[in-house]
C-alpha cells in the first residue's frame, strides 16, 4: 500500500493483507450466495431501515465510486493487485488446500495413500482434453441458465447441460470394463525418464575402454556420477515396483474409484438442478414451485429425484419436467451400479491386470538399466552394487536406502 493510504494505522502492511483477504472472502461467498442459494440483496435489503435500503439498491454504483476514490489515493498497479488477488482467490486458496494436503501425505510415509493421491492427479491430467472442454461446457451453460432472459437461449443452455450428462455417463460406464490407464502412464514417464538418462550417462566416448588409472580426475569424477547415477534409477524402478506391490495389496485403489464415483454423483445432481432450473425458467409452467425459487431448491429437487424422493416444494407438472424426473430415477439405478462394480470381481480383475502390467513393465525398465549398467561401465551388477556399497555421497547414501526399503 502506498505511504499516503491508511496513514493511521501503525501497520499497514499487516492490514493491507487482512482488508484484501476479508474483501475476497465477502466477495465470493456474497456472488455463491447469489447465485446458488438464496436472494442476499434481498434480506439485507429486509434487514436494513427504509431511509437505508437504497444502498441495495445502489450498490454497484457506491462500488464504482470507492474504486474511483480508491484510484485516487493508490496507485494503478495497487488496484489491480488487489483485483487480481481477488478474481483469483478461490483458485490460489484449492492451490494452497493441494499444497497443504501433499504435505500431509509426504509426512504419512505412506505410500499407498501418495499413490492414490498421485492418481487422483493423474486422472485429470490424463483426460484434460475431455475435463477441460466438459468443465468448459458446464461454465457456460449454467452461465446461460441463470442468467439469460430469452427462453431459446435458456433452452439452448439446458440442451448442452443433458448432452453432457450423457457424455460424463457414457463415459464413466466405459470406464468400468477398461483397464485403468493410470497404471500404465506411470510406467510411461518412468519409462521416458530412463531413456532419456541413458543418452546423458553415456561414458565420454574419450574415456571408454580405458583403464581408471588412465583417466583424468575430471573424467574419473564424471564417470563416478554417472554411474552412481543409472544405479540408482535402477534400483529406483525396482523401489516403485515393490510400492506397487504393497498398493495392489493394501484395499486403496478402491478408494480412488470411490473418490470419482462421488464426484461424478455431485457433478450430475448439480448438473441435473440447473437442467431442471433451465427447464422451469424457459417454461415457468412445466413446475408448480411453492413459494420463492433459487437454483438450491431446484438441486434439493434433483437431489431428492436421485433418490427416489419427491419434495413438496416442487412438482413436476409438464411432460419434459416428468421425462427429467424419470430419468434421474433411472440415473440412480445406473450410479448405483457403477458403486456396485467397485466391488465385484469384474472391476477388480480389470484393475488387477492393469497393476500387474505395471509392475512387470517397471521390473523389465530395471533389467534394462542394469544392463545398461553392465555394459557401458563393463562391471556385473553384483560387482556394481558391492562397489557403490564401498563409495561416498548422496547418489550411494540413495541407493543404499532404496534397497535398504525393499529389504535388500
């Protein structure tokens, strides 16, 4: 803050922080409130005396006179700090909750539940296509849905928002009866990794075939770190193969299809509220709505709808509005099948064989490397690990607690 703001306060830094943060926070719950649950305009509007409702009314225009006054006291690159930090908070706030969590994690020792939360990662970054354009989608229709005032356009949105529905289904239901791909991008950048640092340890082509005696202390130090080196992502990869093997054994994979599978539930009946909402907005008498409506109420409905409830606020009257109840009842079979195959042994299978494979593709990245090992440091690997056994450093102390984990 520049030295002209809040010149009574003894630290402005201090309060500079907290007046951003609190703003932030006021901000996005005001606009979920708004949007989402229910008319806060309104009830303050209530709560306020008659000769004081009219800051309600005029709040957009006192925000652009404070921003104006604002702009006269700070500087420009203030203000759009402060704009910023505020546009984005939701995101660096999730950002800081991952941070915070992986911490956790790391401290747990676990590498069962690192493992499930690496692939809860790995999920999304595998289907960012798919999750972008879907996320995309969703913005933009729910956008429309409570926004728009022309019915065509209101239509247009719920349209997008059921083809959706269908796709994250179709989707999903796939799913059950493929081999995770997870497993296999593991292996996949373990495998690039290695490749690559094949190219790089090589021994200078100077040096090769020579005798240690023979070569320079830049060479012999060189040649020290590279081999220290391909040890250890050799043992690194037999390290991950016997995490994985605790993994298959340990009942958390389950946890990471279970973690989707209620995503995916909350997606839908969220989804389903603004495609029911849309529907009610686009033609008001395809519902008899008791008392005020905000989209909360039309994802209570959906909610209920998903399990087999109807509520007394809300009735389905036209067609479309039973064709939608219907096939939310019908979603509740389909979902409660997707929960049930997590515990058949046809998903288990399915997922044992992708585990499997992974822990065969990493076992055979090992062999590689240590023929790699083998050949361009010209030692067997027995002879390579008694020799890193006797060395110093980090790369040796590295190798030596890899193999001390797996009990060697």
């Amino acid at each position: 803050m520049s030295s002209r703001a809040f010149t009574w306060w003894p630290s402005a830094t201090r309060f500079e922080k907290l007046a951003r943060q609190a703003i932030a926070i006021v901000f996005w719950l005001y606009v979920t409130c708004q949007l989402f649950l229910f008319d806060l305009d309104r009830l303050v509007s209530d709560f306020l005396p008659l000769s004081l409702r009219w800051i309600v009314e005029y709040k957009f225009l006192i925000l652009i006179g404070a921003t104006a006054t604002l702009l006269l006291l700070v500087s420009k690159s203030r203000i759009l700090a402060w704009m910023i930090y505020i546009a984005f908070y939701p995101i660096t706030r999730f950002m800081l909750g991952v941070l915070v969590l992986s911490v956790v994690i790391v401290k747990l020792k676990s590498w069962p539940i690192l493992f499930t939360a690496l692939s809860l990662i790995l999920s999304f970054i595998a289907s960012f296509r798919f999750n972008f354009i879907a996320t995309t989608t969703a913005l933009v229709a729910c956008v429309v849905v409570a926004n728009a005032s022309a019915p065509f356009s209101v239509a247009v949105g719920t349209a997008l928002l059921v083809a959706l529905i269908f796709a994250l289904i179709s989707r999903r239901f796939i799913a059950l009866f493929q081999p995770s791909r997870l497993f296999k991008l593991y292996t996949r950048i373990t495998a690039g990794g290695l490749n690559f640092s094949r190219k790089a340890l090589l021994v200078d082509a100077s040096a090769k075939g020579l005798e240690l005696s023979a070569l320079t202390d830049r060479q012999l130090k060189a040649r020290e770190n590279n081999f220290q080196t391909a040890v250890l992502l050799s043992e690194g990869c037999g390290f991950l193969e016997a995490k994985f093997r605790e993994y298959r054994t340990s009942g958390l994979p389950v946890v990471f299809y279970l973690a989707n599978f209620f995503l995916l539930l909350l997606a839908i009946i969220t989804l389903m509220g603004f495609v029911n909402y849309g529907l009610f907005r686009a033609d008001p008498t395809a519902f008899v709505v008791v008392g005020p409506h905000r989209y909360f109420d039309f994802f209570y409905y959906s909610f209920g709808a998903l399990f087999f409830q109807r509520i007394p606020e809300i009735a389905p009257i036209s067609t479309m509005a039973k064709t939608l109840w219907m096939f939310e009842t019908l979603l509740a079979a389909v979902f409660g099948g997707m929960l049930l195959s997590l515990f058949f042994a046809v998903k288990r299978n399915v997922d044992e064989t992708g585990i499997q494979s992974a822990i065969d593709d990493l076992r055979k990245q090992q062999q590689e490397m240590g023929a790699f090992v083998q050949n361009e440091f010209e030692m067997h690997w027995d002879e390579a690990i008694n020799r890193l056994d006797a060395m110093q450093g980090g790369l040796a102390a590295m190798v030596k607690w890899l193999r001390a984990a797996r009990g060697e």
